[in-house]
C-alpha cells in the first residue's frame, strides 16, 4: 500500500473513532446498543478490528493518566468495534473489578460492590459474542474468589461464603464451556463455600 493508501486509511480509522460512539451510544448504559454496534461494525467492515486496536490504545493511555471514565467509555467502544474481542472483555472487566473494585483504590464497600457486579455483567455480556466464552466464565470465577479471599469488608449479600458459591459456579460454567483450567478452581471454592 503506498503512501497516499495508508494515509487514507488513518483518516478512515481516525473518523470512526470519532463518529463510533455517537453511534453506539454511552458508555454509561448498562448495554450498548447492539443494533448500533453491529451497524458501526458493517459500515466499517474489515476495518472494524484496525479500528478497535487503535482504540485499545486510547484505553490504554486513559488508563495509564488515571482516568478511569474515559478508558471505560474508550473500551465499550472497542468492544463495540470487535465485540469477539475475548482479551478485550477480560482486560476491561479485571480493570473493573480487580483495579477500580480493589480495597486498595476504593475504600467504599458499596462502590467496589458495583464495580464488581459491573465487571461480572460485562463478562456476561462478552460471553455472548467473544470467541473464548470459557475464558470470560474463568475471569468471573477469578474475580468473585479474589474478593472472597482479599475482601472481608465487602458485605456481599450473600457473604465471603456466597462469593466462594458464585466463584465455583462461575468455574463449572468455565468447564462447561470447554475449559481445562477451570476444574481444579471450581473443587477448591466449593470446599470453601462449605467453610
């Protein structure tokens, strides 16, 4: 591709970062518009995935300068741009649930409480496009143990018991699904349910 080639395609990519959300709606609502997104995702056709990556990066420079709002908004972006991104969903939903949910950087246990649901949510939704569903069962698996082992002061509803339930829940879905590594973790929090 020549010179001219590549910079049109910048200018194509640059536009759809712009219009993209518009498009697709807030980030704040609890579910883009599906509709929208495969709309943005047609328009776009094989540049949807190059549009997607240039967005991580935004992310990822949202991220890195502290502002969590926009790296989210960047993300439900991407994620809308290639929604069989499966690393994708994990990355936004860890960042969710294991940065922003941490007792570490939110003291508040009502707030890590909904970043946590937040992420596990996001991880359902992925699970219903990504291409490795079993590995975004596994994250939720991993994010519910993490707080159930790290997070005595969360006050889940269902207590640090009901977290282990969820988390071996969210393992057999895993295994269910196809994953190998999912067994062993789905054993060991169901003996910790019973503690």
């Amino acid at each position: 591709m020549n010179r001219a080639g590549v910079r049109a395609l910048l200018w194509l990519v640059a536009l759809a970062l712009v219009v993209t959300p518009a498009l697709i709606g807030s980030a704040r609502s609890a579910r883009p518009n599906e509709e929208r997104a495969h709309l943005v995702t047609r328009l776009l056709g094989p540049f949807s995935e190059l549009a997607a990556e240039v967005q991580w990066i935004r992310v990822q420079s949202a991220v890195r300068s502290g502002r969590s709002e926009l790296a989210l908004s960047r993300a439900e972006t991407a994620l809308a741009l290639d929604p069989s991104n499966s690393e994708g969903w994990r990355f936004v939903a860890a960042y969710l649930g294991l940065d922003l949910g941490s007792p570490n950087t939110e003291p508040e246990p009502a707030r890590r409480r909904a970043l946590i649901r937040s992420a596990l949510q996001l991880l359902e939704r992925g699970e219903r496009t990504a291409e490795s569903r079993q590995l975004l069962a596994l994250w939720s698996g991993l994010i519910l143990m993490t707080h159930a082992e790290i997070d005595p002061e969360l006050e889940w509803p269902t207590g640090t018991r009901g977290l282990w339930t969820e988390a071996a829940d969210a393992f057999y879905r895993a295994v269910e699904l196809g994953s190998t590594d999912a067994e062993a973790l789905a054993h060991a929090a169901r003996e910790r349910a019973k503690d």
